[in-house]
C-alpha cells in the first residue's frame, strides 16, 4: 500500500520555502490510516514497552491508536496549563521562540518502558522535550517512533543513541 502516497505536500506553508506534509489526507481514509497504525505496530512490537507518550496535537493522532494496536496505555503531553492535575515541565525551541510541554507528575512511574510517538520527526525539538519528562520521571525511553521523518533535517542525527523508527521518509 502507498502511504507515502496518501500524504498531501503543500508547498510553501507554513512559510515560503517550507514543504508541509499534511497528514489529514492520510488519516481520513480509515483502511489507509489503519494500515499505517499496522505497520508502525509492527515495527514496535518487539520493544517490550509499557506505554506510549504523545506530544500534543499530533503525536495524540498517532499515538494513541498505536498503543490501542499494541496493547499498552497512551499518555498525553500537553502544551502548559491544559493538564488539570500536578504536571512537570520542559521548555522546548520554536523557530521563533520558546514552548512548554507538561505532562502528569503520575503519569509514568520510575522504570516503565516509554515509546515516545509522534506524526513527524524534524529536527527533534519537540521529542527532546518529552524525553526530559519521561527521564525526569525516571521512565525509561525504549524508543521514539513517527508516521513521517524528514531526513535532510537532521532530527535522527540530533537523536543518536536512541532507538528510532519511522514509517514514511521525506528527503525534502
């Protein structure tokens, strides 16, 4: 099946000389968007993990029907103030600025095995900053997994030493 395919690139947005790849195309056919849950199951199993994290907004879009497939729980990494209970959080880089991310102080506890999922893997930034929290909670990252990684942007060099999957690849 052709995921890649499946995936809309706009040219230009959000900024000129930016190559988006939308995923909405992709997740709105049901036998195609299962299929690429399948396939990164697959390509997880063997990880003996406990849970899945996803950082908001997408890495919940693939995240949690890929730990539903594995059979795991999917917690939820939030941008600051939206969690209603006891939070920690990391502070990540933008392209013009700083973010927060926060995830449950009693979301992951000390040894659980923790997949780190989300739609695109840049340059790392974001995954950097789920990755203090999951440490700093004293899980244990037994991956990093993506729907698409954009290989001339360096997020798999900047990410050495950690286990890294992706379905579909952009040399962009």
């Amino acid at each position: 099946m052709d995921l890649k395919g499946k995936i809309r690139v706009i040219p230009d947005f959000p900024k000129e000389g930016v190559s988006f790849k939308d995923i909405t195309t992709l997740l709105k056919e049901g036998p195609i968007f299962r299929e690429a849950i399948y396939q990164l199951a697959e390509m997880c199993r063997e990880k003996d993990i406990d849970l899945i994290v996803g950082p908001e907004a997408r890495g919940f879009l693939i995240g949690a029907p890929l730990a539903c497939a594995l059979g795991v729980g999917f917690i939820p990494v939030r941008k600051k103030g939206k969690l209603p209970g006891e939070t920690v959080s990391a502070q990540y880089e933008l392209e013009y600025g700083t973010d927060w991310l926060e995830i449950h102080r009693d979301a992951v506890k000390p040894g659980q095995k923790v997949m780190i999922v989300d739609d695109l893997l840049a340059t790392g930034g974001t995954i950097f900053a789920a990755m203090d929290l999951i440490k700093r909670l004293q899980g244990k990252i037994a991956g990093l997994a993506f729907l698409i990684e954009l290989t001339d942007l360096g997020g798999r060099e900047n990410l050495k030493g950690y286990d890294i999957v992706s379905l579909i690849k952009y040399n962009n």
